[in-house]
C-alpha cells in the first residue's frame, strides 16, 4: 500500500471527524441526548485515533540506527494498536456508560430538529470520507473480498480508517434512529438504548483491529502473492546449470507496510566457487529487489539439504545458530549468510580464503554447515530418532 495514500487517507478522515465532532457537542449542549453525546465521543476518539496514526507513519519512517538496524517500520503497528485500545476504553465504554444511565433516567430530547440537521450533515461527511478510504483500500484488494482484504492487509492505517468510518456510519444511523424514536414515537429509552448499540459497534470494530494488529506486531509472513512469486525468483537461479542447486526454504516476515525481510536457504553444487556463490547471489538480489521493492532486507544462506533437514528436525524454528566452515585448503569465514539490505548491494559473508596451514585440496570445495552444539534435551531426542 503506498504511504502517500494511506496518508491521504488519513488526513481527510481528520478533517471530517473533527468538524463532526465539533457538530454533535453543540447538537448535545442543545439537546441533552445522551445518543448525541455518545457519537461525539465517538468523533473525538476518531479524530484523536487519526493523529496516532498520522504519528505512527511519520515515526515508521525513521531510518535504521545501531539499535534498530532494521528500523522503525513497526512503530505504525504499535500506534495502530494503541488506537484500537482507545476506540474500546473511551469509544465504547463512554457510549455504553452513558446508554445504561439514560435507560436507567429517561429522559426526553429537547430541540430534537437540531439533532437532525447535525446527524443528516455528518451522514453526508462521513460517506465522503469512507468513499475516499474504500476507494484507497480498493486499489491493493484487487479480487479479494473486503473481509478476507482486510484480514491479509498490512497497512493498519488504512484498513483502521476504512473500518472506523463504516463504524462511524453504523453509529449515526443508529443514533438518528434512535433520537426519532423518542421524539416521535416518545420511547424515552431508545435514545439510551441507541447508545448502548454504538458502544457495541465500537467494541466490536476495536476487537477486530486489536486481532489483526497484534497479528502483524507478533510478526506475520509476506502476503502469498509475494510469497509465491519470491519462490519463482528464486528457483530461476537454481538447477543444474545454476550455481544454486535447489531451494531449502524460504521465510519472509512484514516489518511494515513497505518494509518486508525475506530470508533462505538455498544448496549449492559441489563443485560452485565462492566467486560463482557470490555472483548467483548477486543476480538473485536485482531480480528481488526489481519485482519486490518493499524487500529491504534479503539474507541468503547456503546450506546444504541434508544438513538443513538435520539442523530443522534437532533444533526448533529460532534456535538455529550455525558456522561456515570450508574444505581444508579453503575456509570460509564470517558469518553463514549472504546478506543485503537496502542501504547498499550484496554482502557476500561467506568469503573463501587460503588456509596457509592446509594441504593440497581441491579450490572448489562445497563449503559445508556446521551447527553448535545442540543443547542435552536436543540430544537425547536426536539419540531417540536414530534408535
């Protein structure tokens, strides 16, 4: 999703839920309606959710330092989250605090015309800036339906905006209905009824958005379009003519909207040199970078099947800490990965160099994976498979 839309998106809901806002407390000030009181709370919580949000992706866009070298992408998912909880605690909790004392002390609605006029005009504000937030969240749906778009989306400042103005449209019109039915029909307690119907709204909105935040704070995949089409690249450099001789796997982790790592592990043939691992990966990391410009940060690492499989099966995902170490006439050295990010090219860390204490050996030797040692419970689980 392009930040600048996002942005844009972000702002006009601002504007719109503050000039609501503004609207329904002096509609309340007029008429005591407690349903009127509840949606500009609601307004305010919006309005104050918005200037989160337009926080978060000023703070997401920092660049990486010593302490975050991976950067600051995911400030956005924690102001995200951070809004969803206010949408609950004052959203929803004020609105259904003030619905059980209005049922609890019904009491009719004075200058009722007035909460029409605020109501119609905010209806009307409201459906300009949820056009404007589907129209943005239509673009990166494609054929996706809205809710299964909105559950694999990751930019939470859009898909925040889109859900808590079609909230804010739910709630107008259940507190229009609900100041008609005191005012016409004299059913003083559906106007406190009506604002226990917006809280629930809003809980259930807030509910929604704290789920999928947390989702993507907790660390989700790359969506699968891009999860495929990453297979794709990569198995283009892999075959037998190819310095990669077959793909290990493959794992991706959504740092922010634009900000997506992809690691793997990838087998190499016996007989590839550092050079011809170094150029492979090289290739591998224009063709990424031109297709996926959200991949800042590409690690490649090569290890061979066989001991990728051994490694996964005696250590959980997240433990793995392996060493490079070379034939006897050529050791690798550094770390076991080929790494890049988007401050500069490919970072070959598995470089090839003489060992002046070897002997004769072939310069082309596979260089091989070494694990540490696996901790005593790993070991006696690797001793209960092999028996």
């Amino acid at each position: 999703m392009a930040a600048g839309g996002s942005t844009t998106v972000v702002l006009i809901a601002l504007g719109c839920n503050l000039a609501i806002a503004a609207a329904k407390f002096t509609a309340y000030v007029w008429t005591g309606s407690s349903a009127m009181l509840s949606e500009a709370i609601h307004s305010l919580v919006d309005t104050s959710n918005q200037a989160l949000l337009l926080y978060g992706i000023k703070q997401s866009k920092r660049q990486p330092d010593a302490k975050h070298p991976f950067g600051y992408s995911r400030e956005l998912y924690f102001w995200s989250f951070i809004v969803a909880i206010l949408l609950f605690s004052l959203g929803a909790g004020v609105a259904i605090y003030e619905g059980v004392e209005k049922l609890l002390h019904p009491h009719g609605i004075e200058n009722a015309h007035i909460n029409y006029i605020v109501l119609g005009i905010a209806i009307v504000i409201e459906c300009f800036s949820t056009w404007k937030a589907v129209g943005e969240f239509n673009k990166r749906r494609g054929e996706q339906g809205i809710f299964a778009a909105l559950r694999s989306s990751k930019d939470p400042a859009l898909f925040a905006i889109v859900l808590e103005d079609l909230a804010a449209l739910a709630g107008l019109v259940i507190a229009l209905g609900g100041v008609f039915a005191a005012d016409q029909l004299g059913i003083a307690e559906a106007d406190g009824a009506a604002s226990i119907l917006i809280g629930l709204v809003l809980a259930a909105t807030a509910a929604f958005l704290a789920i999928e935040i947390k989702s993507l704070i907790v660390g989700e995949a790359a969506s699968a379009p891009m999860r495929s089409g990453l297979r794709l690249l990569i198995n283009a450099e892999t075959g037998d003519q190819q310095t990669f001789r077959a793909i290990n796997e493959i794992r991706t982790m959504q740092l922010g909207p634009e900000d997506v790592l992809v690691a793997t592990s990838v087998d190499v043939h016996d007989t590839a040199t550092a050079k011809q691992i170094e150029a492979a990966t090289a290739r591998l990391e224009r063709a990424v970078k031109a297709r996926y410009p959200d991949v800042k940060n590409l690690f490649i690492e090569v290890q061979s099947a066989e001991e990728h499989r051994a490694i996964s099966t005696a250590q959980a995902p997240g433990q793995l800490r392996a060493s490079v170490r070379g034939s006897p006439a050529h050791e690798a050295v550094a770390s076991p990965a080929v790494t890049s990010n988007s401050a500069g090219g490919a970072r070959p860390a598995m470089v090839a160099k003489a060992n002046p204490n070897a002997g004769p050996g072939p310069a082309t030797s596979k260089p091989m994976i070494q694990a540490r040692p696996m901790s005593r419970k790993a070991r006696k689980k690797a001793k209960r498979d092999n028996s």
